[in-house]
C-alpha cells in the first residue's frame, strides 16, 4: 500500500456516518485523492472480506460490534471528484 493510504484496524464507524450509528469496522482506509482509490480498493481486496465505499456517511446505517469488513472512506476535496456516476455504471 502507497505511504499515503493508511489501513487502519477496529476502528468505529459512528462518526463516520450522519445517522451516528454503527459499530466497528475491521479494517479501515482514508481515501483522499482520487489516484489512491485503486490502490484502496486492492488492499481492501487482500483482506478477504467485504467492503465498503463511503463518502459522507449520509443513508448508512451499520449494525454494532465487530463487523468483518473494509470500509473505504473517501474524504476528497469536493472539487475532486472520486466516484462518477453514468446511468447505471459507476466508474
């Protein structure tokens, strides 16, 4: 994983999520530009569980205690823009 990307483990999804609930994430992954978003994306894969991609935290709700998953967290200047979204295809 680049220097930049930081897999961080048992970390709490509440604060990262508008609805304040969740418990916590297994493995966790800043997102900050969108040239570390593969990168990402395949460390989140070596770890052989589910993840998941989230921006602001809004319309999530996570369930508590320990979830075996990934979460990647995109945190990306608002004029940078991560994720497309072209009918039913995200790129």
């Amino acid at each position: 994983m680049k220097p930049r990307l930081k897999l961080k483990e048992n970390v709490e999804i509440k604060p990262h999520t508008t609805f304040g609930v969740g418990g916590v994430a297994r493995y966790f992954i800043e997102v900050k530009s969108a040239e570390d978003l593969p990168e990402a994306i395949l460390s989140a894969k070596r770890q052989k569980v589910p993840h998941h991609i989230i921006a602001g935290g809004s319309n999530l709700v996570f369930g508590d205690g320990i979830l075996n998953i990934t979460v990647i967290k995109l945190t990306a200047p608002k004029s940078e823009k991560l994720i497309e979204v072209k009918g039913n295809k995200i790129t």
